[in-house]
C-alpha cells in the first residue's frame, strides 16, 4: 500500500500538459477585409509523442505534428479535400494562431489567422 501513495505524485508529475494550441479556434478564412466574414472551425488534439490530430476546415487532420521551440509553438499537418492534398502551418502568436495553408493542385497559398474559440459558461 505504501508504494502506491509514492507512485500517484509521481504519475501527476510525469504528466505532460498539452501545449496552448490544443482545444477549439475560429479561422478566419476572409479573402479581402472588405468582405463578409467567413469563419470555419478548427479543433487540435496535441499529444505528448509530438503527433497532431483533429479537424481543420471539417477535415480530419492527418500526418500531424507539433514542436515547441526557439520561443514557440507550432502544428504542421495535412487535409485533403478528396482531389488533393492542402498541407497546412501555424503557430501560436500571443493569444492567437496565424497559419498558412498550400494547395498545389488547386494553385493557392492562403494566409489565416485564428482566434480561440468561446466555451459555453
């Protein structure tokens, strides 16, 4: 009994907490600022193995990964929109995420910027 009460703070401290990118962002995906808004959702799940998953623009994420360092933190991933590959990444700047995303077939780069999204309470 006494080498369990030893191993719970052990195991609480060995926890990695997930960096400030995981969770729930609003991307703002306007072209021009004189347009309407167009917002779509995007969710992170950040894993302690450096491997990202979720969605982004209602796509799975696949391939994802993440790293914190020189001063910050950033996911890089991919999203298909079944005729090619979109290859996307972004990096938390303060509160926010500024992102970029590339898709070859379709001849675009688009520069984004995300804000975190509200919780219900």
């Amino acid at each position: 009994m006494r080498w369990m009460l030893l191993a719970i703070p052990f195991a609480l401290a060995a926890a990695p907490t997930p960096p400030p990118l995981a969770g729930d962002w609003i991307v703002d995906l306007t072209p021009k600022p004189t347009d309407p808004p167009y917002t779509k959702p995007m969710h992170l799940d950040i894993a302690a193995d450096g491997t990202v998953s979720g969605l982004f623009y209602q796509s799975e994420i696949e391939a994802g990964r993440w790293k914190t360092d020189r001063g910050r933190t950033c996911v890089s991933f991919r999203t298909s929109d079944g005729k090619g590959p979109y290859h996307t990444a972004a990096c938390l700047v303060g509160d926010r995420v500024e992102g970029q995303t590339w898709a070859e077939h379709r001849n675009f780069l688009f520069n984004w910027n995300a804000t975190r999204a509200k919780t219900a309470g």
